[in-house]
C-alpha cells in the first residue's frame, strides 16, 4: 500500500500541471518530452556529423582529397544543427498555447527561433562549401605558370565567405526575425558617410590590389624593390603586400602606396651583372698588365654561367694608370639570375685568377705610397 501510495505521487507530480504564468496550463510531463526531443536531435546529429565525418576520412584515405571529401567535410557540421532546428521546431507541437496556457506570441518566437537555427545551419554549410570552390579555383591556378593568381584564391574565399555572412545576417534578421533593417540602414546614412570618409584609405588599398592583381608588375617569391624596401614578394592581400626583406625582415606596404610608386622588379633580370676593377702593380709591366687581361679572359670563357652571347659578352680591359696600381676593368653578365649561384661563381673566379697570378708571378696592388728623403 505504501508503494502504491508512491508511485501514485509520483505519477500526480508528473502529470501536474504548471501555472506559472509564462508557461501556465502544460503539464510537466510536456516539458521533459520537449528536453528529451532537443536531447535526441542533439545526438542524432553528433552520430550523423560523425558517420559523415568517417565516411569522408575512408574516401580521402583510397583516393585523396576530391570534391566529395571535402563537399562531405564540410557539411558534416552544418547537418548537426539542422537536426537541432528540426527537434526544436517539433517540440513546438508538444506544449500548449493560447489565452489560457502559453501566450501565442512565444508560439510565434518559438516557430521564428527554429527558422532562424535553420537559417543559420544553411548559411553554415554555404560558408564551409567555399572550400569546395576553392578546390576548383586552386586547380585552376596550378595550370598556370605565375603565382600572382595563386594568392588570388584565398582572397577570393574571403571575400566570397564576408558576402555569405553579411546575407545571411541581414536575411535572419529582416526576413525572419522581423527587425526593421531597412530602417536601422537609412537612419546611418550620416555615420556611413563619415565612415567612407574614415575608410578611404581601406578603398584605396583595394582598388590598389585590384590594379596589382591585373597588371601584375611581380609575381610570388619575386625580388623586388620598393620604397627602399628589397626583397621577396611573400604575400599579396586586398589592403597591402608583404615583402620580406634580406635581412629578414616582413615589411608590409599597402596597397594603395605600391600603385603610385616606382616598382623595381630584380626577379625579372635575366642576368645578374658584376663589375669590377683588378689592380696590379706598376712593376708589372706592360707585358705583364697584357698577360693578366689575357688570363682573365681565359677564366671568364671557361666559366659556363658566364653569358657568351653577342649582345652581353664579358669584357675585360686595361683601363687606368691609378695612383698606386694599374687598373684592370672586368665586366661579365651570369645566368641564370640566381644571387646565390652568383656569388659561388664570384668566389670561384676569383680564386682561380689568384692561382694563375700567382703562377705568373703577377701581383695585386694595394695602396701604398713612396716617401723621397732629400738629404741636405
């Protein structure tokens, strides 16, 4: 009897009913089954991300990543708040509404709600199925020989996942939740025109890329000279570029500034020039300043990266008495344009043309002066 009594309780305390004034007139039993709906949606869509998830993970796995594995990918997120909208638009129909239980307008915010869930689950997967554009832009790109339009790409993303978001909020916001957007809009008009006016060296910079982008005076990984600034060309946004310098330094220039400044392109050489001047000493002779030219020019020709062609051959002449040497000038062109294999080049001419001297019996000059003392 006494458990009877209990159970009794029990089922009288779950079938009592709420009288409190927001969500008067449902018994409890209707709250707990709309908990263990939200509660199932929630696990239904973890288990269906999940399943989406391993399924993806087995195809990249036999054939890499394709536009499935990553259309799969990036739905998989997306579908679990899809199952939350759904189980919370059904919970709706478990409660009761009306002058005497909950008040219409909260079926009404409810309904609204689980649209805008939905809504925001939809703009979700479209912002993540970018990815997917992407894929096909990089694969693009890759048949082309310059790298300018690779850094397009994620420019393009971001820009194309801001569009997304910035709709997807004015459509939840005026379209479904009722906010007077229109009206929030035309009401800023004074404050939108003081923000161009603040935001016109944002515009500048874009305009700037976009010129940068079409024209396209470098390329990626390019050496170039700007504003005193000298090095690799890294990376190139909507607002600036970023060029890291020689010393290893990232220096970023906006966009706006590259568009009106003299750009130096060093990638674009096709040889690298060194000039140089070989002094010998005036005990050398004339016979001796003749055989060093001639030795010079022996090294130069059988140097391979030295540039043999007609419009750019090396010279090499006897070309000043100086003060303290006779001066030797040496001019080659080398290719290709690598500043590395430059300066290998460099070190091997020049220790070849010690050897040979050195086998001549040729010296190097150095500044020296002779001092006559006249003895009274």
């Amino acid at each position: 009897m006494v458990l009877s009594a209990e159970l009794l309780a029990e089922s009288d305390w779950f079938s009592k009913t709420v009288n409190y004034e927001i969500i008067k007139g449902n018994e409890i039993w209707r709250f707990l089954l709309v908990l263990l709906v939200i509660l199932i949606a929630m696990a239904i869509g973890r288990i269906a991300q999940f399943f989406i998830n391993s399924r993806a993970r087995r195809i990249r796995e036999k054939h890499g990543s394709t536009v499935l594995t990553i259309f799969l990918t990036a739905i998989a997120k997306p579908v679990s708040v899809a199952f939350f909208a759904v189980g919370f638009a059904v919970c709706r129909t478990f409660l009761r509404f009306g002058p005497d239980t909950i008040t219409p307008a909260i079926a009404a915010y409810w309904t609204k709600t689980a649209q805008a869930v939905g809504a925001i689950a939809f703009t979700y997967a479209l912002y993540r199925l970018v990815d997917v554009i992407e894929h096909y832009l990089l694969r693009l790109t890759s048949r082309t020989k310059t790298k300018l339009d690779d850094m397009l790409v994620p420019v393009v993303r971001k820009a194309l996942r801001v569009t997304i978001t910035i709709i997807a909020v004015l459509w939840i916001a005026d379209g479904i939740l009722d906010a007077n957007i229109r009206a929030i809009i035309l009401s800023a008009g004074v404050g939108g025109i003081a923000i161009a006016l603040a935001a016109k060296d944002t515009i500048a910079n874009f305009f700037g890329s976009i010129t940068i982008f079409t024209d396209r005076p470098f390329q990626i990984d390019e050496l170039v000279k700007i504003e005193g600034h000298y090095g690799p060309v890294e990376e190139v946004g909507f607002r600036s570029t970023k060029i890291r310098t020689l010393q290893g330094h990232l220096v970023t220039v906006p966009n706006s500034i590259i568009t009106n400044s003299v750009v130096e392109n060093v990638g674009r050489r096709p040889f690298i020039r060194r000039t140089s001047n070989i002094t010998v000493t005036y005990d050398s002779g004339h016979t001796g300043v003749a055989r060093a030219v001639e030795i010079i020019k022996q090294i130069l020709a059988e140097v391979p990266e030295v540039n043999k062609d007609p419009g750019h051959p090396p010279r090499v002449y006897f070309s000043e008495f100086n003060d303290s040497s006779l001066n030797i000038y040496m001019s080659y062109w080398l290719k290709p344009p690598d500043y590395w294999l430059f300066q290998q080049v460099n070190e091997r001419i020049n220790l070849e043309m010690m050897k040979r001297f050195e086998a001549e019996k040729i010296e190097f000059a150095f500044p020296t002066q002779t001092l006559y003392l006249k003895k009274d």
